[in-house]
C-alpha cells in the first residue's frame, strides 16, 4: 500500500463504487496506533478491575499446592492430576482477562472499518518480493513518515514515563528496606498510573495517525477523469447509446400518436406551438388525449388533421393548459372539462350545421 505510484493525473475524488472496490479488495483506511491503543486501554481495564481476582485465584491455588507439597503423591498419574487442575485453575482465573483482551483487539479493527473478507492481499505479488520495489518502499515518503512517527512517540513514551516516575525516585530509593506487600502496592499504583497516562497520550495520537492514515488512503483512490468517464459509461450506460435509445423511443411514439390522430374528435391548438387531439365519443366518462406535441410535432399534428377532416379549434390558454396536464391515452383533467365541453359542443354543432 505505502508503494509510491505517479498519480499525478488522478485529481478527481473517488466514487462510492471505487471506495468500495477499495474496501472488498482489502485496501482500508487502517491504522495501527488504533489497534494499540485498544489492545494497551483493554490490558488497563484488566489491571485495574481483574488484577486482584487474578492474584488471588492463582494465588490459592499455589498457596494450597505449596503447603501440601510433603502429602503429593509422586507417581505419574498424581502429578499428572496435579498438573491437569493447575491448568484448569489458571485458565479460570485468566479467562475473562483474556477474553477482554480479545475483544479489545477485535474493536481496534471493527471500529476503523467494516468487517471484510477478501484474499487480495493474500495473492503473490512480484513487488512484493522484488528487491526494487522493496528499496523504493523503505525509502519512500510513505516510510519516513513511519519513522517519524515511530521516534517522536519514543520521544513521548520516555518523556511521560519520565513525568509519572521521577516525582516517586524518593520512595523508590526506600523499596529495600520496604516490606513486599509494600512494594507489591507501590508497584501496582505506579504501573496504573503510568499505563493511564500512556493510555490517555496514545489516545491522542492514534486518534491523529487514523486521520492521516484515512487521508492517505482517500487520496491513493482518487480518480483521473478518464476512469470517472469510463466507470460512469459502465454504470449509467454510454451516452450516446442512451440518447440513441431516447430517440427511438420518441420516434415510436411520434409515430403511434400520428396514427391516433385520425380517430381525434378535435385539436385544440395554440395557432404557432401547441397542439393537443382529443378523442370523445358517446359512452366515453370523458375525453382521451390521444396525442399532443409542441413546435414541429404540433405542426404535423395539424397537418394530419387537416389530411382526415378533423376540426382544429384555436384556443391557446386550453391548448398550453392541456399540453402541460393531461399525458397522452389518459382522460383530461375535470377542471378542464367544462372548457373542452364547450370546444366538442361547437365542433358538434359545425358538423350539424355542415350536414344540413
């Protein structure tokens, strides 16, 4: 991952589907001061809160195995008894420690991303091997950051422990002389204070290298604009194969009102550009929209109308009021219906008055 590549023409962000590409390739934004921090703060829980449980399960057991020692049988089945329950006591005790452990490094990952499968990181590689690539790797921009970082942690680690540790030197000087339950004590208040401390610094620094480990990661996804065109021709389709499939489609319906056309009872234009026919007959709940048009296509709906026989009504607030509410085969609206009431009813009375 930290391979230095020549992206100097990728200036485009990524895209959901590159990002997760990325994430079922294995390619994550992870960082490993996170997976410390998780696995260092659940081993502090465990000193605090099972220290003495731990002490004190394996500490029976040891007391009761030390002051029978004399009464232990020494044949093979005895001590392998003895062996077997030591074992299981041991376990008992470090369980729960463990099993908090587990799961504080299992977080470390789960919090930074989603749980992935994949076997690409698995594969052999050439540069993975390659003498060339690995020198270009350990001399990278990539792996001086790492080493940086690295020493100026080192820098904080001993400056911390430093802080914690040198306001105690006096009492420390005194531990010889001191009781082992006194030092037991003094040892353990000094360690939970010097991992708190470390812990809560950690806290801070893995919370920054994440941020820089996920803006690494972003940048090594973004996109020329030759991939954004090419994965939005694989999405979406080619452009131009769309608009070709748009055009027939128009030309299909053009087509198919064209031949309705005929069957209209009227057309209500607007007299330069809009045309709308309309179908009614007896025993029709009301009229139909059987083909409409603005510009050209309104022209030749006029023109096919004038070839049948069909009557043209100009009316232009009803023309532009049909064209932009009614789609075609589907009923007018019942607000226009006393309007095209009115246009039917004067074409009915034309054709009376023309066949008398």
């Amino acid at each position: 991952m930290a391979e230095e590549r020549d992206d100097s023409d990728k200036t485009e962000d990524p895209t959901l589907k590159r990002l997760d590409e990325a994430i079922k390739r294995g390619d994550v934004a992870k960082s490993q001061e996170v997976n410390t921090w998780f696995v260092l703060a659940g081993a502090t829980l465990v000193l605090t809160a099972f220290s003495g449980s731990l002490a004190g399960g394996v500490g029976v057991s040891m007391r009761g195995l030390l002051a029978n020692l004399h009464r232990i049988p020494i044949d093979r089945g005895s001590l392998f008894d003895l062996i077997q329950k030591l074992e299981l006591d041991v376990l008992a005790a470090t369980a729960i420690p463990f099993l908090v452990l587990a799961l504080a490094a299992i977080a470390g990952n789960m919090i930074q991303h989603r749980l992935v499968w994949s076997v690409e990181q698995l594969k052999p590689a050439w540069s993975k091997v390659s003498p060339a690539a690995g020198a270009k790797r350990l001399f990278s921009k990539f792996a001086l950051v790492n080493f940086a970082k690295g020493l100026a942690k080192l820098v904080i680690m001993a400056a911390l422990m430093l802080w914690v540790i040198w306001p105690e030197r006096h009492r420390l000087d005194g531990l010889v002389a001191t009781e082992a339950g006194a030092v037991l004590a003094l040892t353990q208040a000094l360690a939970i204070k010097l991992v708190g401390a470390v812990v809560a610094v950690l806290a801070v620094i893995a919370a920054l290298d994440f941020l820089f480990q996920y803006r690494q990661w972003f940048q090594r996804q973004k996109m020329s604009v030759r991939e954004l065109k090419e994965e939005f021709r694989h999405t979406e389709g080619d452009p131009a194969i769309k608009a070709r499939i748009r055009q027939i489609r128009q030309e299909r319906m053009r087509k198919r009102m064209m031949a309705a056309v005929p069957k209209a009872s009227v057309v209500i234009t607007n007299p330069t550009h809009y045309a709308v026919a309309l179908q009614y007959d007896r025993g029709m709940n009301a009229p139909v929209c059987v083909a409409k048009g603005v510009d050209a296509i309104a022209l030749k709906i006029r023109e096919v109308a004038g070839e049948h026989n069909i009557p043209v009504v100009e009316n232009p607030p009803l023309a532009r009021a049909l064209h932009a509410t009614v789609a075609i085969d589907a009923e007018i609206a019942p607000e226009h219906y006393k309007a095209v009431a009115e246009v039917i009813g004067y074409v009915m009375r034309l054709r009376r008055t023309a066949r008398s």
